[in-house]
C-alpha cells in the first residue's frame, strides 16, 4: 500500500476508533491512538495476514501484548476484512466478544492478552518454534511503554536474544505517558535503547506516528541476522486530537459526544489537509 | 493382602515416559527453568537437546514461552517445581495458557512437602486449589508408576490444558495388571463397605496400607485413586459416599481447596452425607521435617489414616443408637 493511502488509512482508523469508545462507553483513547499508526503499517504493508484464512500457517504472527489498545486492533482487523464492520458497534456489550482486550473469539486475534508483560514470552514461543521448524513467518508484538517495568519483559528478552530470533520483532509505543503520568516520573525507563541492545536486540528508532517513516524501518528486517529485532516508535498518546494528545487523563477517558464532534471535524480537517498536500505535490 | 511393591518415584517415570514419546515425535518439546535436575530430564537433555527449551530460572517465561510454543502446534511439557510454576507463573497460567486455551502440559515436580525440610517456600500446598478455581485447565496428580505413566501417554493427545502433578518419592505399585486409566475416571484400589479414603497422589498409597490395617481389625474400607481432580469423578465419589458410614480424605495439600473440599462440595450439594474427614496440611505455619516426618505430624500414616477412620466410623455407630 502506498504513503498516500496509509496516511488516509490512519486518519480514517482513528476516527472508528473515537468513536467506538465513544458509542461503548469505555475504552483505552490515548493509547490506541498512539498505536494506530503502527498498527496501519504492520497490518497493511508489512505483516502476510490472509483476512479469509486467518489461520493459514504461513502467516506472520501479531501478538497485542498492550492488550488494553485494543480499540485500534480492533479497527485494523475489522478494515482488513477479518469480521464483519458492524461488530464494533457490540464493542463491551453483554455476550460480545469484542471486549476491553483482545481474545482469541475474535478472528484474527492470536493470543488472549491484556495482562502486561506478557506478550513478549508468547512470541518469544512462536520465534522458537518458527525457527525450529524452518518456516519463514515472522513474530511481531507490541508493547507499551508503561508495560516494560514488568519483570517478564526482561525475561523474556534474555530468551529472545539468547535464541538468536531474528524472527522477532519487537515493538514499543513509546509515547512517554501511562495512566499516572510521565513514564520517567513513574519509574524511570531511560535509556531504552541501549537497554535493549545490552539485552541484545538490534535496536532500531523511528517516529511511531509517521508510516513513510515506519515502511522504511520494517522494510529493513531483519536489522542484524542473529538478534531479535526492536523498534521503539516515538509516539503522541492521542495522536491526530488536539485536546487529547500527550495528555495522560485521556488514558481511558471516554469522548462525550460535544469531545467527540470536535475530535471528528479536527480529522476530517486533517484529512482535507492531506488532499490538498498531494494535490499541491 | 501382600506388602505393595516399591517402584520409582513418579517423576522418573514421567522422564523415561516423555524421552520414548519424543523419540518418536520431534513436536514433543520440554520447556525447563533449571529445573531439568529435579525433574529427573538430564538424559532427556542429552539424548534430545533439540527438543527441550531452557529458559532459566524464569517460570513467567517458562509458562509464556511454553503457551506460544503450543499455539505453533508443539507438543508441550513445561516442567518446573510445582511452588514456583503454580505461583510465579500463575498469572500466565491463567492468562496465556487457560484463558487462551492453548494446550499446554504444565508439569509440576516434587509437589506438595516432596522438599520436605527446605521449608515452606519450597512447598506447593495451594496449587491445586488456585488451579481450581482457573477455568479451562485440567489437574491430574497421579498416584503411582503406572498411574504416572498412562497419564503423561495420556496427556500428548489432552486437547485442553492440563496440570499434572508430581513427586519425588519412590512410589509402591498399587495397581494390579491390566488397570485402565483414562483422566477423569477415579481407580478404585481396594474395595469395602464401612468406610471410603479417598486420595490422590502420594497418600494413596498410605490410604491403601491404611485400609489394610482396617482390613485387619474388620473394618472394610474402599480406597479410591481420585487421580484427576478436574474433571472430577462425581459418580465414582457419590457411588462410593452412598455405599459407606464414613470418609476420610487425605491429600498432600492444604485443606483448603484440594480434594477434601471438593468432595465435601459435591456431597453437600448432592445431599449424600456420611461421616467426613478431610485430612492434609492445615491452615498453619508448617510443622518442618522430610515429607515422612511432615506427614507424619499431620496424621498421614496408615496408622493414623486407619485411626481417623475407626473413631470416624464409631461415632456415626454411637451416634445411630
């Protein structure tokens, strides 16, 4: 999928994703809106996922260990095909299978999560077993920030490196924000990046909110033959909503319908914008 | 009756079980966290290096790893100490095996007081009823060498998560030639009328050499292997409690939560009420010895199981005049 597309793609996703959490009552805003981007380049440019045979076995394989963005896997799924559209709108409803983190009940879900910190080891699993078998897919999962205090993390990553998973990819959602605050104010992560690379992963940066930006790092997996890969993206928590960006109440603060008007016509401005940015160019 | 014959501890069994299994089946993977000692797997290791996972000491990564292993469709043991994989790992038990309903066999070795005089840290004395009270994960605590044996052949092919449990000690053969097992379906090892004992892992063989010296004194006591706690053989336990004046149960577990109470649920429930005892580790800071020695302070001896049961069955006779 072309910059273009994706960059429209985002705008759209957050959009659904606003206004889900909107229609359930509850959800995870800032943090899904964090994500969204990442979510849109894995699952539209990088990722082999096959909607109508989700569990065809060549498949790479997603696990959403910051379970709580659920909204935006659930948006991504959804605009690929994976379920019906409409299921969102049952979103935390009673019997609903779309519920506040992700289950397997849901196609194209591949692992229950929502606990943190523990995606990571299930993937590390999935590395394994790929690597033992000589197939070709891939492992990606996706952290919070927030999460990386969890001691599994660490546990997990000595295993990843320690198997030599270059089939692995790692990705954080570093937008500095958890529910009490600043991440460096809750418990300090920093430096993460050369945290990681003493954990050995081949580490690599990149601005979790630009999708040309995030085409190009996935494009270069794996970063180093023999060490699991690992992104930590930059991102806004809120990203593409004025009033919610970078603010740590957004965490699960549901948008009231007067919030969630001004959040929709602000995307849909941002949208015009991009029309006119490839019109100009 | 003849003095049972002494066999191997469980858990060699489950190693010699699993090695022959995995020769045959390269998708039979053993995840270890330094455990593979205790769990009696070095020649495991050494003969099948490309089929066992280490992950240190680590049980959250133990259970994780094992879970994503078993979602590519390996056939999985994840085998560490059952204190530490019921507890460190119970999160991702919950979350990433049972929950998720991924297959994986979690392999809890010498369980229960099995390190005896390493004291309460390295005792499980909650597993079964934490596990118990997770939906979707199967709990098997075999009694002997034949019972350990038929369950982990058993296990490759479980569809469901499963918990089995063991221990360290040598264990007497209870069985006679020709046993069927089949998890969830209880073993009676001796047959009687008075009174029921019914147990599960290594106290069966104490409530057997119990219903002997009861046997001695005319008292006819039916033994029970209740070898799987979930799912949990409601007919064999009524059938059984409908029989008999009394029942002990006993259980290497707290009483809280292991077999004793959920015999004593399904009894009151279904209205069936003989005489009850539930014998383990009570609520308390526990008594410190070898598991004989620690078995012994909490009255699991033949002697004291054979005792529980004749005043238990005396006082539903004094109390019926």
């Amino acid at each position: 999928m072309q910059i273009p597309e994706l960059e429209r793609k985002s705008i759209e996703y957050r959009k659904t994703i606003l206004s889900s959490i909107a229609q359930a009552g509850a959800g995870h805003t800032g943090g899904s809106l964090s994500c969204t981007d990442i979510l849109n380049v894995l699952y539209n440019a990088v990722m082999r996922v096959d909607p109508h045979n989700p569990n065809r076995s060549e498949r790479d394989r997603y696990i959403h260990s910051k379970g709580h963005s659920v909204e935006a896997l659930y948006t991504v799924l959804a605009d690929k095909g994976f379920f019906p559209a409409e299921k969102l709108a049952t979103m935390g409803r009673g019997g609903s299978h779309w519920v506040g983190h992700p289950t397997r009940k849901v196609a194209g879900v591949e692992q229950n999560t929502g606990a943190l910190g523990h995606g990571l080891s299930v993937a590390v699993g999935m590395a394994i077993a790929a690597k033992q078998d000589g197939l070709a897919h891939r492992v990606f999962t996706l952290m919070g920030d927030g999460e990386l205090t969890e001691g599994s993390i660490w546990e997990a990553s000595m295993s990843a490196a320690f198997y030599k998973l270059d089939n692995l990819i790692v990705i954080i959602d570093r937008n500095t924000l958890q529910i009490t605050g600043r991440t460096e104010n809750v418990m300090a992560l920093e430096p993460l990046a050369e945290r990681f690379s003493a954990f050995g992963y081949a580490v690599r940066t990149v601005d979790g909110n630009d999708v040309a930006a995030l085409v190009d790092t996935f494009a270069q997996i794996p970063f180093e033959p023999g060490k699991p890969n690992l992104v930590i993206a930059r991102t806004t928590k809120g990203k593409g909503v004025s009033f919610i960006e970078d603010a740590a109440d957004w965490h699960h603060h549901v948008p009231t319908a007067a919030e969630l008007t001004t959040a929709l016509a602000e995307l849909d401005q941002a949208e015009q914008r991009r029309q006119e940015r490839y019109a100009t160019a | 009756m003849q003095p049972l014959e002494v066999g191997k501890p469980n858990q060699q069994i489950f190693s010699d079980t699993l090695l022959k299994l995995a020769e045959s089946d390269r998708n039979l993977l053993v995840v270890t966290s330094d455990s593979r000692g205790s769990g009696r797997l070095v020649a495991f290791g050494k003969q099948l290096p490309a089929q066992i996972v280490e992950v240190g000491i680590a049980e959250q990564n133990l259970v994780g790893v094992a879970a994503g292993l078993a979602a590519a469709g390996k056939h999985v043991f994840a085998v560490s100490p059952a204190c530490f994989l019921t507890a460190r790992g119970l999160e991702q038990i919950k979350n990433d095996v049972a929950y998720s309903d991924q297959p994986v066999r979690l392999v809890g070795i010498s369980a229960g007081v099995s390190y005896g005089a390493l004291g309460t840290t390295h005792h499980s004395l909650h597993d079964l009823a934490v596990l118990q009270a997770i939906n979707n994960i199967d709990i098997v605590v075999p009694a002997d060498n034949f019972e350990t044996q038929a369950a982990v052949e058993a296990a490759i092919m479980h569809p469901r998560p499963l918990y089995l449990r063991l221990g360290k000690k040598a264990m007497h053969h209870l069985h006679a030639p020709g046993a069927d097992f089949v998890i969830g379906k209880a073993l009676r090892i001796r047959r009687g009328d008075d009174v029921a004992l019914l147990a599960n892992g290594e106290t069966v063989e104490i409530a057997a050499q119990a219903a002997d010296l009861l046997a001695a004194r005319g008292i006819s006591a039916d033994v029970l292997s209740i070898h799987t706690l979930r799912p949990f053989d409601e007919a064999a336990v009524l059938e059984t409690a409908r029989r008999v004046k009394a029942i002990v149960t006993v259980e290497e577990h707290s009483v809280h939560g292991g077999l004793g109470s959920r015999v004593a649920t399904l009894l009151m429930q279904a209205g069936v009420t003989p005489a009850l005892r539930i014998v383990g580790i009570p609520d308390e800071y526990t008594y410190t010895g070898s598991q004989q020695e620690i078995f012994a302070h909490y009255g699991i001896t033949p002697a004291d199981l054979a005792q529980t049961a004749e005043l238990l069955l005396h006082a539903t006779r004094v109390e019926a005049i």
